[in-house]
C-alpha cells in the first residue's frame, strides 16, 4: 500500500494494482493535460492536471464505494480511468474531435493501461463500468471531485461543497445512487457550487476567447484525429508554434503572449442554427482567420434530475429543493455566445455581424 498525498482530500492510499495503472504511459500522459485547459490566463494558479483529477475521482468513488459493498469492485479503477481519454487542454477541442469517453476506450483497446486492467477485467466488462453512474452519473465521483478541485486551484470561494456529508449519504440501490435526506443540503451545494463555477471560471469570457483560438489554429493546421489523440499539450503547442502555415503561428503566438482576440459581439440572445451558419459564413469569408464565432451548447446541469430518498419515495432533487428549481431556471441567463476579432478589425467586424442579424 502506497500513500499519494492530495491538497483536496490528504492521503489517498493505492494498492499495487492502482499503481500498475498509474505508472502506465497512457495514464502519465494526464500529468501534461490541463483540467480548466485554458483558464490559467483568467486565474493564473489554475494548472492543475488530469492526473491529479483522475485520483481525487478514485479517491471519492472508493469512499462511495466503502459504503455500499453491492458496487462492483472494478467501479473504482473505472473512476480512475474515466478522463484517460481527454485531449490537449481538455475540453477545448471536444467540438472538433470525438467526445473524449470514446478516446478513453481507444487508449483501453490498445495501450498498456489496457493490458494492466485486462489482468482482471474483459474490455467489455470495464467498458460498462466507466459508464456506472458512480462514475458517471448525475452525481458523481467526477463531478464532485473537479467542482472542489477546480475552485481550490482558481482561487475563487465558490467550490465549498461538504464533501465528507454527500458521501456519507449516497447509497447504491442496485440501479442509481440515491441521496438520503441528511444529505440533500450538501447536494444542493454541489449545484450552486457547479452555477458559480459556470459563470465565473468555466465559461470566464478569457479563457472562451483563447480557447477559441486555439480550436482555429488547430483546425487551420487540419491535425488528425489519429494523431491529436495521443498529444499531450506539449506536443500540440510546439506542432502549432513551427507550422508551416503564418496564420496558425500567429494564433498561437497570440495565445503565448496573451494578446487575444476582443469581443465584437457577446450575447445571450439565442439565434436560429440558420443564422449562426451564415454569420460564420459571411465572417470568415471576409475576415478569414481574424475573427471567430463562438457559439456553445447550452448548460444541462444533470445534478438536478438525482434522486433523493424522502418519507414519500424517491423524488428527483429539483422537486424537493426550491434552489435546485431556481438555479435551473436561472442556467440560461449565464449562457453566452460571441463573436472575437483581433483587436484592429472589431469594429469593422460588430458593423458586419449587426448586419447579418438585422437581415430579416
């Protein structure tokens, strides 16, 4: 047994197995994949890793997993596992490249990570078990340990959530974990902790910029897929520094020196998927790799549809917690979309897109 010492949880022990895991190249691969990719330009101590992620997530889900002995043994290494997939600086690239739970399957199939776990498991059988609602569910080991993690290393108060409580109070019914009601106000405080950290850090208007950037500058240079799913950030910012192409070297320069893009527009008002494909259009037509539509996918805040075990039955969290119901209802009103332009082109670039949108 082994003792790996965490700011976020103190020691977590590990068995040899676990370690086996660990020292495999695919898993120290998570040591050069930032968790917030790029927010460290907005919050500058935020540059923790998947590595570490990856163990706060084993560490929580063995807990779990103490408690309730029905949870297949195999859970845990599946928690560890979870993120083994992601690419360089995490979610960023995830709108051009496959999800990253299907790259996690492709490192299981062919790495050494894979040859270790298949000592005791079928690919098949550890297959369905990243999928274990323990793991990824609508709370879960994951979330619970990034939103604590993830504001720690930012700085910013809002991640205080009681952990310790939540876990106490999460049982394995066989299909789902249900929260007990001694634990329903650590679970409210995960999905306000998982609100501010929306708005503040995940989706901070810096790193939305940069992070858009960076997708151009990658798409620009057409990275395979066969290629970008083994780079760690390393190798895709030193592939991006010596392209061939004065475009991408001037993104990525741009990113370097954090001279980034400004926001010709940034709206919560929703456009029609019409719209938004002729402003992307019209907008690179003119301005080529100048300027950027960044328009994301709405927040889903899976946390609200968890089940909590009352003295009438189960009922999902946001029917028994007026807070849950109203920070779903306020979700949408933190959701944002822009368009960024360098700094010499903005305003040639918000007359263009005021156009665009005035057209009926």
């Amino acid at each position: 047994m082994k003792l790996i010492h965490d700011p976020i949880h103190g020691s977590i022990e590990i068995d040899d197995f676990v370690r086996r895991l660990i020292d495999t190249p695919e898993f120290q691969r998570l040591r050069r994949i930032t968790q917030l990719g790029l927010v460290f330009l907005a919050y500058p101590s935020a540059r923790h890793t998947r590595f570490e992620h990856s163990l706060g997530t084993f560490y929580l889900a063995s807990k779990m997993a103490e408690r309730n002995p029905e949870v297949e043994e195999g859970t845990v290494y599946a928690a560890l596992l979870y993120d083994l997939g992601h690419y360089p600086f995490s979610h960023t690239l995830e709108a051009t490249y496959p999800k990253h739970e299907e790259n996690t399957l492709w490192f299981l199939k062919r790495g050494e990570v894979g040859e270790v776990i298949q000592e005791r498991y079928s690919l098949k059988e550890f297959s369905r078990l990243l999928k274990h609602p323990l793991v990824s569910g609508d709370i879960d080991a994951d979330r619970m340990d990034y939103l604590v993690r993830d504001a720690y290393y930012s700085g910013v108060a809002y991640g205080l959530v009681d952990l310790e409580r939540l876990v106490r109070n999460l049982i394995w019914d066989g299909e789902k974990l249900v929260v007990l009601e001694k634990g329903l106000m650590a679970a409210q405080n995960l999905l306000l902790a998982r609100s501010m950290m929306y708005s503040t850090v995940y989706q901070h208007h810096v790193s939305k910029i940069a992070g858009a950037m960076l997708v151009e500058a990658v798409k620009l240079e057409g990275i395979p897929f066969e290629e970008i799913r083994v780079m760690d950030e390393i190798d895709l910012v030193s592939t991006l520094r010596t392209s061939e192409r004065d475009e991408v070297r001037e993104l990525v320069r741009a990113i370097d020196e954090r001279n980034l893009y400004k926001r010709a527009v940034y709206s919560g008002n929703e456009l029609p998927p019409e719209k938004v494909r002729e402003l992307e259009e019209a907008l690179k037509e003119e301005f080529g790799h100048l300027t950027i539509v960044d328009y994301p996918p709405k927040p889903k805040f899976e946390e609200r549809n968890a089940f909590v075990k009352t003295s009438t039955g189960l009922k999902r969290l946001s029917e028994v917690s007026p807070l849950v119901r109203s920070l779903v209802e306020l979700k949408d009103t933190q959701w944002r979309w822009g368009v960024y332009a360098r700094s010499d082109v903005v305003e040639e670039v918000k007359e263009t897109v005021e156009e665009i949108l005035d057209q009926t």
